[in-house]
C-alpha cells in the first residue's frame, strides 16, 4: 500500500494536474503539468464535504446540489485504512428528497492518489477505481470562504469506466457555491494540457459541463 501523505503538506497554491494512470508507461510515477512530481493530498485534507461543480459523466446532467463527503472508516480503530464516502445529490427538477449513494475506499497498493470505491448494502456488489488528478487552495479575491478562511480548496477527480458509468472528471469546490470563475477556467486548461491522455483532453472538450447548484442544499 502507498504511503499517506504526511499531514503537514502545504496544499500546492498552483494549478497543475497529472494524467490517470491507465495512460502512462509507469503509473507509479507521475508527473504534472507543471513538470513536477505529482503528490496526493494528506487524508486529513480530503476529509470534508466537496461541492461537485463541473462534470464530463451524463449521470449529474438531471442532478443537482452533488456533494461528496469523505471521512475515516472506523477511526476508533487505530490507522485510518479507508475512507467512508458518502455521496448526495438532489433532483433537478426540485421534487423527492435527498438521494444518497454510501461507500467505503480503500487506497490503491501501488498508485499514490488512487482508490477502489465499493457500494454498501445492496451496492455491494458494485465497485469502481477513481484517482485524483489534482488539488490544492487558492485565495479568493473579494471573497470569503464557507470557513471564513479566504481560500478556496479544489479537486480534480477521474474515474475509471464500469458496467454502469463511462470514464468521467469531476471537479469539486470545498465551497457549496462552487468555484471562482478564474479557478474553474485554470483547471479547464490544464486539463486540456494532459497530453498523455487524449482521451480525457476530448471528454473534457466535449462533455464537461457545470453541475447545477441552488442553494441551500436540502437536508438528507
């Protein structure tokens, strides 16, 4: 199993990606747009509720309000070896309450930033591969975060084709107002960057599309 990400790493205040591991020769290594070594955020970072913004995957098109919560598995039970992932969204449309899709994550052995997604209950049987592109924190101009922080975080997320889903990208605000613009369109380029995955350069050219959100979130 990779190692975690020591808690103390300064989150990158540069937008950079790298590209999923099914397109690179060593998927071990990777680089970044940016030409540096790619590292994963520290567990403690991810843990939080992210707002997702933009998406290539059809299924968020009649959706809206889409956050994903990720916290420690079982913490009481020592070294955090999962994340419990908790996804929620509304109907577009307003009607019906909130609908929830549970989980549990598990790091990839090999691939820093990867994990193996299965279903609770009777989503058991499903399970799915997702990796993490790209993260950090940007101050917000003229603005305050949800925390008051004056920053905003952001992530980059990729997910592996299934029997259910297509590949896809996501992008996630820690903010439930989504993105600065100047964010969002930062993220945009330097996915059409990822010159060692074409295939993710054309989702993102023909499928990404902002996510709806209207406030306030309804209560699951």
């Amino acid at each position: 199993m990779t190692e975690p990400t020591p808690t103390d790493t300064k989150p990158p205040t540069t937008i950079s990606l790298r590209a999923p591991s099914k397109y690179l020769a060593d998927p071990t290594k990777s680089t970044t747009t940016a030409g540096e070594s790619f590292v994963s955020p520290p567990l403690e970072w991810l843990w939080r509720t992210w707002a997702v913004t933009h998406s290539t995957l059809s299924m968020w098109r009649s959706a809206r309000n889409v956050r994903i919560t990720y916290k420690p598995y079982k913490p009481e039970s020592g070294k955090t070896v999962a994340n419990d992932n908790l996804v929620e969204y509304e109907k577009k449309n307003g009607k019906g309450g909130v609908k929830r899709v549970e989980g549990i994550e598990r790091p990839d052995a090999k691939i820093p930033g990867a994990w193996t997604w299965r279903g609770k209950g009777l989503l058991v049987i499903a399970s799915s591969h997702w990796e993490i592109l790209g993260w950090g924190e940007r101050p917000l101009v003229g603005g305050v975060g949800d925390m008051g922080e004056g920053v905003e975080r952001w992530v980059v997320t990729w997910f592996a084709p299934t029997l259910f889903t297509q590949e896809g990208v996501d992008i996630y605000s820690d903010r439930k107002e989504g993105l600065s613009q100047e964010t969002v369109e930062g993220i945009i380029k330097a996915l059409k960057e990822l010159k060692d995955a074409p295939k993710v350069v054309e989702l993102v050219e023909k499928h990404m599309q902002e996510v709806e959100v209207k406030l306030p979130w309804k209560d699951g």
